[in-house]
C-alpha cells in the first residue's frame, strides 16, 4: 500500500497464490464482487507472508484469511490441488464467461446474460448483433489485440504521435504518456495520454480537435468513450500506428486544466491499487484526494460528508505525498 515501505518482497506462497488468484477472477467475472475480494484479500496477505505456509493454523491465524479459505489454502499445501478450482475451470459456461469479460465493454452482467441465452463463443456473440452494444462490437473486432499488451517502445511512438498532434493545434502544451508506460512496465495494456497546458487556458477545445485531426491521419480508429468529468475532458478509443503488421491499441486520453495538473498526474499514473491506498489514507488524515484535487479539513460524520474542506495548493506530485505526510515515491515505486 501507499504507506508500507517495502516493495517487490519475495512471494514465499506462489504455489498457493496462483490458484486463489484464479479463484478471485472468477468470482469477479460472475458478478460475485464480495467473494472476488475476500480472495484477493487473502492472496495480498500471504504475499508479504515470510515463509512458506505449514499448518492449517499458520494461515488461518493470518488477517484476511478465515476457515473456509485456510480449508483450501491446506488443501493445496498438502495435495498440490484445490477441486474448487477444478470444478470452476471444467465447467464450458464457466470458461465462457470468462471469455466474455475480456472483450472490451462487457462486463459480468453482459457476460452472465450472453451465457445464459446459451452463446459460448465469440462467434456466437458476433452472430447476435442486436445483443451488442457499440462498443461491445468494437471490444470483438478487436479482440485479440486490445488483449495484447504492447512492448513499452510503442507506446512511446503513440505518445509521440499524439504529441505531434497537439502541438500542431496549441504549441506548449504538455502531452505525456502516464499509466503502466510512466511507472517503467516493459509492457503496456494501453497508452494513457495526459495533456494541459501551463497558460492555464490553452487546453481548452484541444480534445475535440485532436481527435478529428487524428482520425484523419488514419491514426484513430474507433471511438470509445467522449465524456467530461467536471473540468476534465476524457477520450477512450482505438488507434492504430502507421506501417505494415501493425496491431490496433487501445488509446486514451484526458485533457485537464493546469491547477489539476499534479492530481491528474497522480491519478492517471496509478496504479490503481496505489491510488486506492493513497485515497483511503487521506480519508484517515481528514482529508480527500481525487484526480481533480486534494481537500483538507474535511469533516465526516459516519459515511456522510459534513463539510468537504478546502482545496489545498499542489502543484507537484511532490506536494501532495508532503501534504498526506509521506515520503515520495516515483512511478517505477507505485504498482502497489
Ligand atoms: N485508474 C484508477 N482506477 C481504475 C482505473 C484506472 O485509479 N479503476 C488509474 C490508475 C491507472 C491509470 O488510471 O494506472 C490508467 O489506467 P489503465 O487501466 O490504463 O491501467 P495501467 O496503465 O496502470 O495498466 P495497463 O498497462 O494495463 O494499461
Ligand atoms: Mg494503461
Ligand atoms: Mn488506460
């Protein structure tokens, strides 16, 4: 978490933690959120566990991990196996759901009721056009590559490309490639692409532009999501770099005002496991952290927000780890 200090320890469990952590998946894709959680709850405690597990007691008296879980977490250490597992993964729709909630804009929901109106394949699915949502069709036509993570060399080439763009439209504009790609990852889901300018007003209408003058070069291919936040403006769409064997990738983009510079930045470096933690920290300290901005002086009553605080002044990704009392940690430091 944001406040823990060691990082990249060793896994001493992942004999164990390999077969939870497809348990976790599964009940995530099958809408089963709380019992998705108490795995991965489980799956986080035993790997900052020291040693390999050798008792059904040992596991069962750490944090996070009850009965039921430390029945199969002995299970494992003594057979090498866990059925459940077994049973989970044998199942056809068990696999198609699973399969369904890889393609982009489906959810558990959408996949549960492909399921169940007995589709099993992504063919079935494209059979179906009138079960699809917009997005959905772009998610299947573009299925195995929006899977495909690409190495980190060519998210700088997108965050080039896009940067190109932008600076044809307003020059000094910032435009930086954040996400996976700023935390140093070889590999990349997607490029995320964060733009402001430093006058404080020149961003304004650079989103719209720059996604008409990129779907003209031919490098936007579809679009996913235009939506605005408040002051930010978000993008979510397709692109596809020039050249033969090209794979089409998922790109997004936001535009924010400079004053949200550093909070933005934050934000759209992640992870978002990082950003949980550091979220949940300043609601101890009585503050509040989102992309926009961090508040202090907040007052809660229960879950309820009695006053929401004051904007504090944050110009750096610096100046808000000081504020919420910690030390800095670069992006190659905030996977967890
Ligand atoms: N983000 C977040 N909470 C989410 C989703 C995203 O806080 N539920 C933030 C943190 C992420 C950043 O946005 O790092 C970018 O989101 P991505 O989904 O693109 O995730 P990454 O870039 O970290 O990983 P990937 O390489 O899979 O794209
Ligand atoms: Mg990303
Ligand atoms: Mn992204």
């Amino acid at each position: 978490c944001a406040m823990s200090s060691k990082h990249g320890s060793v896994n001493h469990n992942p004999h164990i933690t390999d077969k939870l952590e497809i348990l976790a998946k599964t009940y995530k894709n099958t809408k089963d959120q709380w019992r998705s959680l108490g795995y991965s709850k489980a799956v986080a405690v035993l790997k900052e566990h020291p040693k390999p597990i050798e008792s059904w007691e040992e596991a069962a008296a750490l944090p996070s991990i009850g009965q039921q879980i430390a029945d199969k977490i002995w299970e494992i250490v003594q057979s090498g196996c866990l059925r459940r597992l077994d049973e989970v993964m044998s199942g056809d729709k068990m696999a198609a759901i699973n399969l369904f909630n890889d393609v982009w804009g489906a959810g558990p929901g959408t996949a549960e009721r492909w399921v169940q109106q007995g589709f099993r394949t992504l063919d079935d699915v494209r059979a179906h056009p009138d079960q699809i949502t917009k997005q959905q069709a772009i998610g299947l036509n573009h299925f195995e590559d929006f899977l495909d993570r690409m190495p980190r060399s060519e998210a700088a080439e997108i965050e080039n490309m896009v940067q190109t763009s932008a600076l044809a439209i307003a020059k000094g504009l910032i435009v930086q490639a954040c996400g996976s790609y700023r935390r140093g990852k070889p590999t990349c889901g997607d490029t995320d692409v964060l733009i402001t300018h430093p006058d404080g007003s020149s961003h304004v209408g650079v989103l719209h532009q720059l996604v008409l003058d990129l779907h003209q070069s031919g490098f936007i291919t579809d679009d996913l999501v235009t939506a605005t936040d408040g002051t930010h403006r978000k993008y979510l769409g397709a692109c596809k770099l020039p050249g033969e064997n090209r794979k089409h990738r998922r790109i997004d983009i936001i535009v924010v005002p400079y004053t949200e510079y550093a909070c933005a930045l934050l934000y759209f470096t992640g992870s978002a496991h990082f950003n949980r933690s550091m979220r949940l920290l300043a609601i101890k300290k009585g503050m509040t952290l989102s992309e926009h901005r961090l508040n202090a002086g907040v007052i809660r009553k229960g879950k309820e927000k009695l006053s929401k605080g004051q904007p504090l002044s944050t110009p750096t990704e610096e100046s808000v780890f000081e504020h919420l009392g910690l030390p800095y940690r670069p992006p190659e430091e905030r996977d967890h």
